[in-house]
C-alpha cells in the first residue's frame, strides 16, 4: 500500500504556484485576488475558508473574507455576489457551501460570473468541461486528478467507479475520469443511495472513489485487492478522547481498507489540501486571463 499524501503534493503545487506569482507580478501582472463568502457560523465550513485564506497568504495572493449571519437574505447575498462580480481587482471568488435552508444554492452559484466561478460551479464552466472546452474544474475534481497524475498512476482502461452523485464532486469526477486523456481513458461507473449491489459494483473498481458523506462506510468487502481508493469524506465524529471533543473521519475506514489498497489517500491529509490546491490554480489561472480574456 502506498499513501497519496495530500499534504506532501499539495505542499509541492503551492510551490510551484508561488513560484509562479512571483514570476508574474515581477514581469508587471496583478497580484492574484481571491474572495470568499461566508454565511452563518458552521464550524467546518469556518475552517475550511480559514485554511484557504492562510494558503493565500503563503503563495502571494490576495485574499477577502466577506462573513454574513446565518439570517441573511436571499436578495442580500445577491447583493453581496454582485458587488464581487463588478469588483475589477477580485479576480475570482467562492460562496462557500452549504448554505442556510432558506437560500437557493442553485440561484447563488448561477449568479456567481462564470469567469470568476474559480469553484468551477457555474452551468457554464460544468457544460465547457463536459464537452472539454477549457473552463475552471470543479476543485475537488481537480485536485483528485493532480494526485493520480502526480502519482503515474494508470488510468486507460480501468474501471472507475464513484459513490456519490453530487453535482460538486460525483458528477464532474465521473466526466473528467471518462475524457479521452491522462487521466482518463476510464470506464466509469457512478453510484448512489439508490444503487442495487453497490458492494459488488464497488468490488470490481480498479479506481474507487468515495464521495458519501457518511464516516467509515467503505470497508474491505467493497474493494477489490490492489484497488486505488480515493475517500473525498470528511466528517466531525464526536470523540471524548481528543481535545476539541471530536474526531475527522473519512467515507473508508482506513484502517481496515488500506492493507488491501494499492493506493489510498488519508481523512485527513488527503483530498480536502488538493481541493485549496484546484482553487489556488482556478484563481491564478483567471489573474492571467487564461480561461476567459
């Protein structure tokens, strides 16, 4: 078993981001602008948005935090969008997700300008990757296929199969492992709640990947020996024994799968330091005008 250690390649991408900022601004570029919005008080969502903004710090970027109470309005943070969208030195920007019940997620991500949507959320950036028009991947996909190519970890041919068809991670993953390059080049199967023989459907992937938001779900009656198990999940447990009061756990039990793996990544350590990796290039890549002019 070999460990695709988020924290090592993720460390390893900001680098060369770093590197590269520092190239662009010296040349006379903008210095690259990152925004966030922040509803409500949701502990991981907190974090996740402080970790973002401390990368930002780390590679050369600017960075804006914008927080609102949970009880703010539809139409208010619409505004807040907007102001984002006409703001010439934002480069690119996140609503970060979920959402209060009482605001359409839908309605804010479409009102996100598509050439600032460094989420890669925007029906326009989803439909110019389904067709494999450049546009800004969804991050989370993005940052699982850095690691396989960072890996050399063979993709053609294989069958992939996915557990979670969530517009953010299942749907855009099932897309990008099927396209007609590296990687790639896979016979993707895409699983859900509703899914019959979903331990055997899983048992035959050569890649699986988790993406449930239920803790420890997989364990090793539903992965094939020598598989590569990418776990996407992310989950506060409660656990009296650690200091915050709580533990992180993934969608595998790790312990369990991992001597059956060819290659698994780690919750945490894993796939949530790729996804900052995916948003920090999506912003670069917008400073540059590379996707959109």
């Amino acid at each position: 078993m070999q460990l695709l250690d988020g924290k090592a390649i993720s460390a390893e991408i900001k680098s060369e981001i770093k590197q590269d900022v520092a190239e662009w601004v010296k040349s006379g570029g903008k210095k690259p602008h990152l925004a966030a919005i922040l509803v409500g008080a949701d502990g991981a969502s907190q974090t996740y948005v402080a970790s973002k903004i401390r990368s930002c710090e780390e590679i050369g970027f600017t960075s804006t935090l914008l927080k609102f109470d949970a009880d703010i309005t539809e139409d208010e943070l619409l505004e807040a969008v907007n102001s984002l969208n006409n703001d010439e030195d934002v480069d690119g920007f996140i609503v970060q997700l979920p959402l209060p019940k009482h605001i359409s997620e839908n309605r804010i991500m479409e009102a996100v300008d598509y050439r600032k949507d460094v989420d890669g959320f925007h029906p326009i950036n989803v439909g110019r990757m389904c067709k494999g028009l450049p546009a800004y991947l969804s991050a989370t996909p993005f940052g699982i296929i850095e690691m396989l190519k960072r890996a050399s970890i063979e993709t053609a041919g294989k069958h992939c199969v996915v557990i979670g068809r969530s517009q953010i991670v299942g749907l855009p993953m099932s897309i990008l492992m099927q396209r007609n390059e590296y990687p790639g080049n896979c016979t993707v199967t895409i699983t859900h709640s509703r899914t019959k023989n979903l331990q055997e459907i899983c048992k035959s992937a050569d890649i699986l990947i988790v993406a449930l938001g239920r803790p420890e779900f997989v364990t090793p009656d539903y992965v094939k020996e020598g598989a590569v198990v990418i776990d996407v999940g992310i989950t506060r447990v409660e656990d009296s024994s650690k200091k915050s009061g709580f533990a992180i756990k993934g969608d595998v039990n790790f312990a369990q799968v991992a001597p059956v793996s060819s290659y698994i990544t780690p919750v945490p350590g894993g796939v949530g330091l790729m996804t900052i990796c995916g948003l920090l290039t999506n912003t670069l890549k917008a400073t540059k005008k590379e996707i959109y002019a």
